[in-house]
C-alpha cells in the first residue's frame, strides 16, 4: 500500500473551550506546536500538572481540566492516524527506531528496536485502542538487538555472583544458562523477577529473558531498570 505524504492536513483542537488553537499544521509541526502550548502553560504558573499521550494532552490547573487533542483535518484518514502515531513515538525517544504500520481498518502495529521497554511504550499509547481510541487494537512488538542482549546480560552480573555462558560469536548461550538456577527472589536493580510467593528458584535463561521487559535499553551506556509492575497489558497488546 503506498504511503501518502501528508502535509497541512492536522489541527490541534482545545477540546474545553471548543475552539481551534491551531490549524493546517504538517505532522512535523503539530507536536511542536502543542509543546509550545504546554510550556506557556507552565511558564505561566509552575504548579500545573500536565499528562501527554500521543495524540492529547491534559492540562490541569488549580481547578480545572483543559484537554488538547491532535486531529486530521479528515477524521477518518487513517493513514494520518497512523503517521501521526509514529511521529509522536519517534518524538518522544528519538533514540529508539518505531515503525507503525496499519493492520486492516482499524488496528496498528508498533514495532521498535532495543529503546523503551513495552510497558513503557504501551502506557504512552493509552488512547490507542478501546472504545475511546483511533485503532481498536494495537500489537506492541520490541526487537532486541546484540547489543541490547550483552547490556542485559552485564546487568545481571553486575548484581549478581553468576556469569552469563557465551558462545564462541559472543552471543548468549541460551543452553547453557537454562542449566544455571538463580533465587526466584534476587534483585536486579531493584527490580525481582517474580513476586509471587513460595518461588524457589528461576534459572538464569529465565531471568535473562524476563529483565528486558523491565529496562529502557534507550541509554548507549547501559539499560536502566523500573521496579516490577502489577499489571501487564492485555495479551492482545503485547
């Protein structure tokens, strides 16, 4: 399917007071545009409280809630939906490579490389699917590279007494680390693989393919770690 070259076709909308604040912006503009919004908002009183997601953002004041949203000037142009999606994600880690690519009518797929874990990614794209979105589902697929793995792998030695078997390439030996037992509830980084209780033992193979979903891997010196949350996203999302 050929890709159209979208320009001047997005508007971004003050969805509380019903008016256009800004209109005709190409869709290297409109993010830019809202972030100048934003920032006159918190230059004008630092106490504000503003959430971004891809395609809206909340501004809170002392007393009330303004929502801005990011439209094609056609609605249901999905090919500006799904441009618009991808450039908010490149624009907001601009070290990771996203792609975003249509799934028939109404889903997407996101796909990127090492960068933010899917966690993180799935929370930014809340407003992606479900009655209130553009899509009505989205697939989140992460692809590790080398160097990802080996960060991976020197973080798990540097927190715990295990060295990470290697091939004669340099790459993970996944074998070999299947045989390696770890405590079920050794920190790395803070992070615990599991928290379930009565977890004897994971091996290292285990932990090794857990811990990514835990790190940013957008840092060129090393992945860093969120603590371990509760909730995973829908299989359907993941």
């Amino acid at each position: 399917m050929p890709r159209l070259h979208i320009n001047d076709r997005f508007r971004v909308l003050d969805q509380s007071a019903r008016t256009i604040v800004a209109d005709g912006l190409s869709v290297d503009d409109v993010h830019a545009t809202l972030e100048q919004i934003l920032t006159d908002h918190s230059d004008t009183d630092p106490t504000v409280g503003i959430c971004r997601f891809w395609a809206r953002a909340r501004y809170q004041g002392s007393s009330f809630y303004t929502w801005y949203r990011i439209l094609p000037v056609e609605p249901d142009d999905a090919d500006a939906h799904t441009q618009l999606l991808a450039a908010a994600l490149r624009r907001r880690w601009p070290d990771a490579a996203f792609t975003v690519m249509p799934i028939g009518d109404r889903s997407v797929s996101i796909r990127w490389i090492d960068g933010p874990s899917n966690f993180a990614v799935y929370d930014y794209c809340l407003h992606v699917a479900g009655s209130r979105g553009t899509f009505d589902s989205a697939r989140y697929t992460r692809i590790l590279t080398h160097r990802a793995w080996q960060s991976v792998a020197s973080l798990v030695e540097a927190w715990l007494p295990v060295t990470v078997p290697r091939t004669e390439t340099g790459e993970i030996d996944w074998f070999a680390a299947e045989a390696i037992d770890l405590d079920g509830a050794a920190l790395v980084a803070g992070h615990r693989v599991c928290c379930k209780p009565n977890l004897i033992s994971v091996t290292l193979g285990e932990l090794l393919r857990h811990l990514p979903d835990a790190c940013d891997l957008t840092d060129q010196h090393g992945p860093t770690v969120a603590p371990a949350h509760t909730q995973e996203p829908d299989a359907e999302q993941l």
